[in-house]
C-alpha cells in the first residue's frame, strides 16, 4: 500500500499559522518519502477536511514549505513533497557529520556524567536482534540518539544549523536504517560512541561520530541512485512503469 501524509489532530492553544506549519512539516519529514511506493502528492481539500479547518492557513503554510524546499508547488498540476537530489543528500550527510563530530567533542568537555548516561539509556535496549526485530522503533531512537549528542554540545548555534539539516535528513535516516546491515552497524557504534564519551575522549569520540556518520555517506553513494519522481496517477500514486518500459523496448 501506497505510504501518504500522516497529520497529527490540531490542538486548542496555538497559533494557527505557525501550528499548521509545524503539523505539514512533522507530517512530511516523518515519511520515507525516498520509498519507492511513496505518495509525494499533497492535495490542499483533504488536509483541510483532515485537520477540520479552511484552506487559507494550509496554503500560507505551503508557501512557506515551498521555500523552504520541502514541497514544490507546480501551477495546473498539484502540490508534491520534494526529494532531494542524490548529490544534495550526500552534501547534507558530509555536513551532519563534520557538525556531529564536533558536538561530540563539547559533550566531552561540558556534559556531566547524568547526561551521557542518557545516551546509554536511549540505546540499552535494543540488542542487535531486538534492534532488527523493532525497525520502526530503534530508528526512532537512533534519530533521539544523534539529537542528544548535538543538545548536550551546549553550542546553541551548532545546533540550530544541525536542525535545519535534520529536517531533511529525518527520511534519509529512515529509509538506510533497514538497508544492508546498517542495524547491526548502528548498534556498535552507538555503543563504542558511547564509551568514547564517558571516557572523555574528545578526539576518540569526535573520530568515530564522524566515521558512524560517513559509513552512512559511502552506502549511499554506493547503492543509491538518482532519485527521479515517478509519474503519479491522479490520486498522487507512484505509477509502476518497469513492465511498459521493457515491452517498449522488445517491441
């Protein structure tokens, strides 16, 4: 089955505007919107009806995500999610890493014992076997993972620019967590990152978050390829063409 939108209830104390963008925004960053069977089409009536209010605030928040490069809003053919290239995401990834490198090294120097001990908490229970067995969950808290290290680096602007990335990054992650033997990799570093932190290690620690993070690069660029949209019914559904292709080709 097609994967689509999913939105969270609007609640009673906010600010409709920014709530509405918050909700669109969680609702696009949390999909795999790199599967294949992804449904990249918004449609403005049904998010309305969905979120039980007017168009107006879902068009403003559109807007807004447009420029932010999470939709693209093409005129007489429809609002979609917006992937990045293959390029732009192994950018993003080189980025997170050089940035996550360096959070680890602050969280040497000014995280208390308390708060690296949350990072063993987060991780301790998942077993490999547990860790494959709970896909959905382990990446949730392998997401929390990479969160803390960069909160606990008490550098409020290295964190503001890792954020912006992460929004991004949030599919990405999902989708290379159940690829290869990314699970199994992942539950190992975490625990030697880990180590590395209580020790503090600045250099050992900052080394092997930046490796966990450009072993996550080298699978991409080596069994990614150049994400290209496919065509889309009119429901929004990602139109399986191998078949049309190969007959076109016999013919």
């Amino acid at each position: 089955m097609a994967q689509g939108l999913k939105l969270k209830a609007v609640g009673t104390n906010f600010s409709l505007k920014d709530h509405i963008y918050d909700v669109l925004r969680d609702g696009i960053t949390n999909m795999n919107i790199y599967a294949a069977d992804a449904n990249l089409k918004l449609e403005e009536r049904k998010m309305a009806d969905q979120l039980g209010i007017s168009r107006t605030p879902i068009r403003e928040a559109l807007a807004r995500l447009e420029q932010e490069g999470f939709v693209d809003i093409q005129p007489r053919k429809g609002i979609f999610i917006k992937r990045k290239s293959l390029a732009e995401v192994l950018e993003m990834v080189t980025v997170w890493a050089a940035l996550e490198s360096m959070a680890a090294r602050l969280v040497t120097i000014h995280a208390n014992d308390g708060d690296i001990g949350s990072l063993r908490r987060m991780v301790s229970d998942y077993t490999k076997k547990e860790a494959r067995e709970h896909m959905d969950e382990y990446s949730d808290a392998n997401i929390r993972f990479h969160k803390r290290i960069l909160e606990l680096s008490e550098c409020a602007m290295l964190k503001s620019i890792a954020d912006g990335l992460f929004l991004h990054m949030r599919a990405i992650r999902a989708r290379t967590m159940a690829e290869a033997d990314r699970v199994n990799l992942s539950v190992d570093d975490h625990m030697h990152i880990i180590e590395a932190l209580e020790k503090r290690d600045s250099d050992l620690a900052s080394k092997l978050v930046r490796e966990h993070t450009m072993q996550l690069h080298a699978h991409i660029r080596q069994s990614w390829h150049e994400f290209t949209d496919p065509p889309m019914d009119v429901h929004g559904n990602a139109i399986d063409v191998t078949l049309g292709s190969e007959q076109k080709s016999t013919g």
